[in-house]
C-alpha cells in the first residue's frame, strides 16, 4: 500500500462568502472548502503566489504531493471557469 501526500495542492477558483472557496484538484474535482483553521481537512496553508507549479515552501518535499501536471493556459481558463458553475 502506498503512502497518502502529506501535501494536497488545490486551485482556488472562486471565493463563495466568509471563508469558503470552490476548490478545483489536479484530478479536476471541482468542490466547496472552507479554508480556515479549524477544518479536520486543513492543517496549512500556503499561498503559491507564483501560480500553478510554484515553489513549495520550505521543508516540503515535492515528491509528497499531490499536486497538477503541467496544464496549458487553456486548460487553466477552462478550471477557472468550471469554478463559476
């Protein structure tokens, strides 16, 4: 059995209200979070300022995550506006 990612990367497509978010996977899942602390499913977070394939911070291994492939500026507009739906 393989081990789970310790690090889930997500896009955030659209703010709902308060602190809850649509939330697109690499899998290209498209569901609401809430992104705050408390939430059993959060234990970070870190905004990757740089977009999709930014660097992780600091002590987090790559090779843990759960995260997108390269995806063209296509495919990117097309999450977004899965997001608004």
């Amino acid at each position: 059995m393989g081990r789970t990612p310790r690090i889930h990367t997500g896009l955030v497509g659209l703010h709902l209200v308060g602190d809850t978010y649509i939330i697109i996977t690499p899998d290209f899942d498209v569901y609401e979070e809430e992104l705050r602390i408390p939430n059993a499913d959060l234990t970070a977070a870190h905004c990757g300022l740089d977009g999709l394939g930014s660097a992780l911070p600091p002590g987090l291994n790559r090779r843990e995550g759960y995260s997108f492939g390269p995806i063209s500026a296509q495919q990117y507009q097309g999450l977004l506006a899965a997001s608004h739906h």
